[in-house]
C-alpha cells in the first residue's frame, strides 16, 4: 500500500483521538464564561456545564454544581445535550476508525477484507464529520450570546458582564480537529478505492492458458 495513504490514515485517526480528548477537556472544564469586577478584584467566576465556580487570588476555588436540571438555562441544557452526543460520536467514529486503518490486523490479498476496512474507516470519519458540527454548534451558540449580552445597551455599565473562557476556544479546536480527521479518513477511503480499481488481479484462464488480467473496477 502507499506510504501516502498510510499516512492519512494515521493522521486521520492522530486528530480524531486529540479531538475527542479536548471535547471531553471541553465538556468539563468550568470556564466556558469567565467574569471579574471593580467591585472584588481579588475573586472572579466562572461558568460551565456543570457549575460554577469562585476563584481567588491566593489560589482558592470552590465550586458548586447546578441545583437542578430543569432550572438551568436554555443554552445550558442546550450546550450539555449537544456535547455529550458529541463525545458519544467521536468515540465511535474512533472505535470503528482504528480497526479500518491498514497497519491494524491487515490481511493482504483479501478484497473483501480491504472493503471492511474501507467501510470501517468511512463509518468512523463521517462520524467525526458529525462530532465536529456537532460540537462547534454550542461553542459557537454561547459565544454569540456572550457577545449580544456584552454589547447590550440595555444593560448599565456599571454591572460586571461575561466574557469567554478557555473552554470555548478548547471546543473550536475540538470541533476543528474533528472536522480534519473525518476529512483525511474518507480521504484515506477514496484514495484506497481509486488505488484498488486499478489494480490488476487474475480472473480466469485464458484460451492459450494464460490468466486473463482483469482490473478490479471490472467486478462492480
């Protein structure tokens, strides 16, 4: 096989795994908001998914979780949902990604094996094509309100108001590497699909005896 898409393959399933462990490093961070004031400039807070948190200057944090399901805001149940379904995504599209790649339990020779893998391998980067918008929908949702709510005239200017959080910037570069690995994998299944119809393999015997050279593209 070529070492080129070989290559894919491992870079594919190299940015599936990083992008899964920053959506999981996303969903639990607590600093999806951050928010500081005139009025305590010693302690800041922050908001995330699951609770918020307190931090001080001296290194202190304490947080508390959300009291209630139901009473947590809209864009919060919203956000929970969707990164959760996120992660259930990436780690099956990683799961059925790893099997597919050819360095793993590879059988050459075998057509109908090399298709398994190739259906593997486009099950697993479509579902990080998924992951990826999936992921960046409520990242990017929460930064557009943040940002309505922070330019809002309605507002005094004297009240402390929300900004971005590492969090978010995490979650873009989930959704982004996702993104990318779901591309190099199918990718990675064109280039195998194109390489195998050109391959010769021997059909039949020939009238003079010798076996007749048929291409793989001649069996679909």
């Amino acid at each position: 096989m070529d070492s080129s898409l070989c290559a894919l393959e491992l870079l594919g399933v190299f940015f599936s795994a990083g992008a899964w462990i920053c959506s999981l490093a996303t969903t639990l961070m607590s600093t999806w908001l951050t928010l500081s004031t005139e009025l305590l400039p010693t302690e800041s807070y922050e908001l995330g998914l699951w609770g918020t948190c307190v931090v001080q200057d001296l290194g202190g944090l304490e947080c508390r979780p959300y009291d209630s399901l139901l009473g947590l805001p809209p864009d919060i149940k919203l956000a929970r949902i969707l990164m959760c379904v996120t992660l259930a995504a990436g780690l099956l599209g990683l799961v059925l990604a790893v099997p597919g790649i050819h360095l793993v339990n590879s059988c050459p020779g075998r057509w109908d094996d090399l298709r398994f893998k190739r259906a593997l391998k486009m099950s697993g980067g479509s579902l990080n094509l998924v992951a990826g918008i999936l992921g960046l929908i409520p990242v990017s949702y929460i930064a557009h309100l943040t940002v309505v709510r922070f330019f809002d005239e309605s507002v005094p200017d004297v009240l402390p108001r929300w900004e971005f959080g590492d969090a978010l910037f995490c979650g873009w570069t989930a959704g982004v590497l996702h993104l990318a690995g779901g591309t190099l994998l199918l990718s990675s299944c064109l280039c195998l699909q194109k390489d195998n119809s050109e391959t010769p393999v021997p059909r039949s015997l020939g009238e003079s005896g010798h076996p007749v050279i048929r291409t793989r593209s001649e069996y679909v």
